[in-house]
C-alpha cells in the first residue's frame, strides 16, 4: 500500500462534523486546541482535520468516568 493510499484511509472529521458530533461550537473545539486540550488533529494547509480513531477513542473514554 502507497503511503498516501493509508493516509487517505483513515476516515477524518472537520471541526463543524465533530461540532455537531459532539454537540459543541467551533469555537469550543478551536480553543481547545490552543490549550492543547481536545482531541488530536492535523493541520494541512491550514484546515483542521480530526482523525475519527482519536474521536471515537475519546468518547470511549468519556463514557468510563
């Protein structure tokens, strides 16, 4: 497998998907990321893109506290 193949394989949520998702606003998810709190995300070309294993692994998570 090419590695763009697998990096294009991992499905990826932009901040309004995981907004809705998560019930918060854009705003929430963007100053999480300034306090280095939230989910890890990648930055390309400027855009946000939040990996969906790092999404689910947090709901995971948040449901055993």
């Amino acid at each position: 497998m090419a590695i763009n193949e697998e990096r294009t394989s991992i499905p990826h949520l932009s901040p309004h998907q995981l907004a809705d998702r998560w019930h918060k606003t854009t705003g929430t998810l963007r100053n999480w990321r300034c306090q280095g709190r939230g989910p890890a995300y990648l930055k390309i070309e400027g855009g946000i893109l939040y990996p969906m294993p790092e999404v689910l692994r947090i709901e995971e998570e948040s449901m055993n506290v």
